[in-house]
C-alpha cells in the first residue's frame, strides 16, 4: 500500500497567542440604526439564528432581533448599572436586508466566516485553551454541527454579518483571470481561510478523522477528478459567479508563463506573480494547517487546486512555494488556502 504523506516543510510551530488584551464581561450588539444593546456575559447568553431572525437567550430572558437588524457584536468591560434596557423594545420591521454569513473579525486581520444556517449556536466560556476555569471569559464558541469552533475573546476585533468584498480579477494575460486576495481575506497580503480539498468551511482540528470525505473502514469518499465550479469548491461557494478554484493546468500555466519573485508586502512574505503583460498578484506564504495547529507561517505557502491527485484517492495537487515554487500532490485533508480564478 502507498505510504500517505503530508507535505510541511521544517520550521517552527506557529502558535497563535494574544496578550496584554483588556478584560470583557459584556457582548454588545449593534443595530443598524446606531444604538447599542449590551448583555452581560455573567447571564450566559446564547446566540441562535433562523431565517427571521436572531435570537439573544439568557438565563432570565429571551429577545429576538429582526433578520438583519443586528449588524455586528463586539465585546467590552461593563459594569450591571451600563446594561441598556434596549431589547425589550426592538423594532419589529427593518429595511436592512438580512445577510446569509457571520463573520468574526480576528485582530490580526483574518477573519472566521460562518453560513448562519449552519450555526446551531453561539456561547461563551470561561474555560481557558488548556480546559481550566478561569474567572474571566476566555472564548466565543460557535456551535455547529460539525463542531465548536472556539476563538479567544482576545483574538476577536468584532462580529459582523455584511460578507467582504469579492476579489478583483487581475488579467495576467493567461487563460483565465487570478483573484486579488484570497477566499477569507479582505486583501492580498491577509491569509485568508484554511481549507481541506473538497470542504467549504474551516475547522478547529484538519486531520482524517475530521475530514468530510474520509470513512473509517472504507477509505475516501469520491467527490469528483476536478471539483473546481462544483458544489465542494470552496470558491465557488463563498464567492459565487463565475470565480471557481484553478485547475492544474491553469497553475502549471501560472508557475511556466509569469516571472515569480519572492518579496515582502505590508509586512507579510510571499511570491509577487508576474503576467506576460505586466500585471501581477501577491500570494502570501500562509504556512499549512494540521491536526490542531499552523505550521511554517511565513516560509511556506500552499493553495488547491480543484484537480485530484493522478493515480490517487488521497491526493489532490496544489502549488506550494518558499523562495521556490512548484506543484505537487498533498493528502485531501491537509489544509490550504485558495486564489480564486475566472474567466
């Protein structure tokens, strides 16, 4: 039997931490019309979405806010005597039309997106990342049913429902035009989302026992030769149109026909891509994610392509780059980010 293999390149464990950030006891949710609803997090709330509506549970009371009402939570110190009284007289009506996707903005420019259909709720936890009580909130914990995605309140900048901006499509002079930035980043320089070939969404642990399309006992569940423009491609999902993950032509076409130089822009390393007509894109080394953790953020870069492996049930290919650059083949479950293409 052929030996499965995950491609990570030597380097340090990049363990994502955040210090120094000011206590939070409350979680105030904005409405479109300005004003500021605060809960505090002592009443336990819990977070549920329908297609009507949000709904705010705590331990005594229950509110529901008008789909699209609530544009963005963010999180603060608030003492009992600053808790507004607001949500027991929302509006019922709002001309706001509701969005389909939670985004979590992360402070460090990333951020996590979720389908709002696919959330079964939103708690809060005072358990830190090693599973000890603490006396301050530690997390936000978003349920769904494949599992609880924990982020640490001090990782958090702000919750919103407004989707970013699709990327630009940059004409290089190839067949198909490249995306600006990548699926989950709002610009070329952010990593964007870490994704497992063939899943739409992210995930806390990437690892076969987590992977979508892997069956203890059976082996890999078929999804297709190429899965760029399907239902599993993540492009074609979160950015919808005509944008679609590449082929491994259109990567072999995109490593053989542009000028590749290693660089570093606002800060973050990667390869500026050239065309043979002068345009280029930035594609950030985002490093690799497995198990639970990110490996060689930085040094080593990874994007999908929607091709299968040849000869392979376990691979698909994509292209890699460091100071180099290529293609090869990686298990299905690993994860990496995705450039969009189109025509």
């Amino acid at each position: 039997m052929k030996s499965k293999k995950i491609m990570l390149l030597p380097a340090l464990l990049a363990v994502a931490s955040a210090a120094g950030a000011e206590e939070v006891n409350a979680v105030a949710f904005w409405k479109t019309d300005g004003q500021k609803v605060t809960v505090l997090l002592d009443e336990q709330p819990k977070v549920t979405f329908t297609d009507e509506e949000m709904r705010v549970t705590t331990r005594t009371h229950e509110w529901a806010f008008p789909a699209g009402d609530v544009e963005r939570f963010t999180y603060e110190w608030a003492g009992p005597t600053k808790i507004d009284t607001l949500l027991a007289m929302l509006s019922l009506a709002t001309d706001i039309p509701a969005q389909n996707y939670l985004y979590i903005y992360r402070n460090d420019g990333n951020f996590n997106v979720f389908r709002k259909a696919d959330i079964d709720s939103i708690t809060w936890s005072r358990q830190d990342a090693d599973g000890q009580e603490q006396q301050s909130w530690q997390a936000q914990q978003v349920h769904t049913a494949g599992g609880v995605t924990r982020i640490p309140l001090s990782a958090i900048d702000h919750a919103a429902t407004p989707q970013p901006a699709v990327g630009e499509a940059v004409d290089l002079g190839l067949s198909v035009k490249w995306a600006s930035h990548n699926v989950g980043a709002a610009s070329p320089e952010q990593y964007g989302g870490y994704y497992a070939w063939g899943e739409t969404e992210e995930k806390t642990v990437y690892s076969e026992d987590s992977y979508a399309y892997y069956k203890s006992g059976t082996g890999y569940v078929p999804i297709g030769d190429n899965i760029s423009g399907t239902p599993y491609d993540v492009a074609r999902v979160k950015w919808g149109g005509v944008w679609r993950m590449p082929t491994l032509d259109e990567i072999k076409e995109l490593i053989n026909k542009c000028t590749w130089k290693w660089t570093t822009y606002k800060g973050v390393n990667g390869q500026l891509v050239t065309g043979p007509n002068g345009n280029s894109i930035f594609l950030p080394v985002a490093g690799v994610r497995w198990d639970e953790y990110l490996y060689n953020e930085g040094s080593y870069g990874g994007y999908w392509s929607g091709t299968l492996g040849s000869g392979s049930e376990y691979d698909a290919y994509y292209l890699f780059f460091y100071s180099g650059y290529g293609y090869c083949g990686n298990s299905r479950e690993c994860s990496h980010t995705v450039r969009p293409v189109t025509e």
